[in-house]
C-alpha cells in the first residue's frame, strides 16, 4: 500500500467515526428530544441553538489556527472530543426533560460540529505538505459509516429504548479520538501552523476580500436550510406518509447510500472537471430533491425523491473542498474549509428552528414547499458566486 492510500485509509477512518457521530447527535436528535416528551418547537430551538454554536465555534477556532503559529487542529481536536464526551455523560445519567438536559444537548452537537471544521483542515494540511488524500474516497467512507449505524440505530431505538443513544455517542467518541491520534501520527511535527509571515486574515478581512466567495456561502446556508428541513425532521416526513422510527432508518441510510458511489468515483471520473460547473449542477439538484420530498405521498416514493440525494448532496459534497481550496490561499484555508461546513451549520440552525415552528402551525407538505422556494433563491445565489475556472488558477 502507497503512502496515500494509507494516509486516505486513516482519513476515512476520521470521516467515518466523524460522520456516525453526526448521525447520533442530529440525525436522530428528533427521535431522542422527542422521546423524552419535546415537541418540535422546543426540539428546534435546541438543535437551532447547538448548530449556532457550533457555527461560530467552527470559524472561530479555524480563524484561531489561522493567525496562530502554535494552536493546530490536531491539537484542539481532542479537547472537544472531551466536551462532547461530557455532554453525553449528562445525557447518560439525567434522562428527562429540563434546562440541564437541553443545555447538554447544545454542547453535543455543537462540539460534534466544530470537530469537522478541524477535520477539513487536517486534509488542507496534508495536502500543502505534498501528502495527498483522496478526500472523495475518504468521504464515502464516512457515508457509508453513516448509512450502516443509521440502520443500526433505527431498530435499535425502535426495539430498546432511546437511551441506547448517547451510550452509542460515547463509544464514537473515543473511536474518533483513536482515529484522530493514528492519522496526526503522520503529521511532521511543527508543520501543521500557517508560518509566521503567512499569518491568515480575520474573519471580516476575508469575508471582504472574497466577496464571490461570500455570496457562495450565503447561497449555500439557503440550500441547507432547505436540505436540513428535511433531514431534522425526517421522522415528521416518514410519519406524514405513514411510516415509523425504524422505517426513518431505513430512510436516512438510503440517502447516505446514495452519496456513496458520487464521492468513491469522483476523484477517477469527475476530478479533472470543473469544480465550478459540478456545484453549479448540485445546486439545482437541491431545489429538484426539495420538489421531489414535498410532493412525496408514500413511503416508496419518498425513497424515489432521494435518489436526487446523488447529484444534490453527494456531488456539492465532493466538490466543495476542492474547489474552496483552489479558491482561497493556504494561509486562510482553515476559515474557507470552516466557513463552507459552517454555512450547512447555519442552514441547519435556521431549519430547526424556522421549520420546527412551522411544522407545529402548518402541514408537513406546506412546511417543504416554502422551504423548497427558499432552496431556488439560494441555489441562484450559490451560482452567482462561484468563481469561473479561469479566475480560480
């Protein structure tokens, strides 16, 4: 085995153990608050709140690497893997509804989050030191962890009990810190700081000086409230067409399915292509998967809305690294890679708690039609800012 394939084995490794966690603290986090008697506003706020937070927290501690010629990601990964670990604990022993239980919940996703903004820049890291990972591959991988624990964790809410739940957060916690140590192994030492001369800019210098860049991310944050309108409250969605838990499983492991083959081949058939022109194409494919849930009357066409799951998340997925790495210098990459994940966050934020109330007022279909058309205004936008190839090189 070459020296990339090992260093993209770890990686998936990281992706793998990141993504199973996210599929713990959101895409189940509706089956959790909700068993333990939250109604859909009150789970909005709090999974609008714990994205928030880990929206700012992302940037914030990439901003920090950024302008630090110390702090690294693979020195404040294992900290908030910590405080992860300790929100699950809370959740562990104080099973009911309270303050103390939503402000646990917060913590969780927020430091699940702001992990893989650290994860994105261990990547760009490898990368500019010439120890190249295949990141399509490694992020099937991740995919394809998430679609085998959601399965798992359907029947398993559905047959047990919910707090089967953070017992399982708690062991992907320490599968992530492992995975996180084996990889930074191959780190060289001192190598993963912006050199002193190569200090990046603040956060608002950035946001100024890429401007194209900007409009990318607030298109982007509309998509995602349309993407995550449906994935927060997918267990709402299954409902509606007469499903259960454990078919929402079933559900969400199709989605995750079926990003997988878009991310392993995209590096062998796509990546020679334009990076622009692909998001451009996943754009639209959003707002066409939006159409697509809303109008869904049964279970098995609802499984036929998310085929679009492909050409939509998969490949903006795939993309989006590369192209942000194309677009920003090295000395900013940890606030670009940051700011991309983040603005999904920020989509999520305004899902959970814009939809959840909706959802309480309106019609599970109503609630995705006015997402879908904020979902058109958004892919427009994200077109709008996408640079050309030629202003990339």
């Amino acid at each position: 085995m070459g020296e990339r394939q090992r260093l993209t084995a770890l990686y998936a490794l990281v992706q793998a153990s990141f993504w199973m966690s996210f599929c713990v603290a959101v895409s189940f986090a509706a089956v959790y608050l909700q068993g333990l008697g939250y109604d859909n506003t009150h789970l909005g706020v709090i999974l609008a709140a714990g994205n928030l937070l880990g929206a700012i927290l992302g940037p914030g501690f990439s901003t920090w690497i950024d302008r630090s010629t110390h702090a690294t990601a693979s020195r404040l990964i294992p900290p908030l893997l910590a405080v992860q670990a300790a929100a699950l604990a809370l959740l562990l022993l104080l099973p009911r509804r309270g303050v103390l239980t939503a402000l646990s919940y917060v913590l969780y996703v927020a430091f699940s989050l702001s992990v893989n903004s650290l994860n994105l820049k261990l990547y760009v890291d490898f990368s500019h030191l010439g120890l190249p990972i295949n990141y399509g591959v490694a992020r099937g991988m991740g995919s394809l962890a998430y679609v085998l624990l959601s399965m798992a964790l359907g029947v398993l809410a559905e047959r047990t009990s919910i707090a089967a739940l953070p017992i399982v957060g708690l062991a992907l916690c320490a599968l992530q810190t492992a995975a996180h140590v084996l990889l930074c192994r191959r780190l060289p030492r001192g190598a993963a700081g912006p050199a002193e001369e190569r200090r990046g800019a603040s956060l608002l210098a950035f946001l100024r000086k890429n401007r194209r860049f900007s409009i990318l991310l607030l298109g982007t944050a509309l998509l995602f409230f349309a993407h995550n309108s449906i994935c927060n409250f997918l267990i709402n969605i299954t409902r509606q067409v007469g499903g259960d838990t454990e078919d929402m499983g079933y559900i969400n492991s199709f989605m995750a399915a079926m990003e997988i083959p878009v991310m392993l081949l995209f590096s062998r058939f796509l990546g020679k292509r334009s990076t622009g022109g692909l998001l451009r194409l996943a754009f639209c494919c959003f707002v066409l998967k939006t159409a697509a849930v809303a109008a869904a009357p049964s279970i098995p066409a609802l499984y036929a809305a998310f085929l679009l799951q492909a050409p939509s998340f998969a490949l903006y997925t795939a993309a989006i690294v590369p192209y942000t790495e194309q677009a920003v210098g090295y000395e900013d990459s940890a606030k670009a890679q940051s700011l991309a994940f983040s603005m999904t966050t920020l989509g999520s934020v305004l899902a959970s708690a814009v939809s959840g109330w909706m959802l309480d007022r309106l019609s599970v279909p109503q609630t995705l039609w006015i997402a879908c058309l904020v979902c058109a205004i958004g892919a427009g936008l994200a077109c709008f800012g996408v640079q050309r190839k030629k202003a990339l090189q």
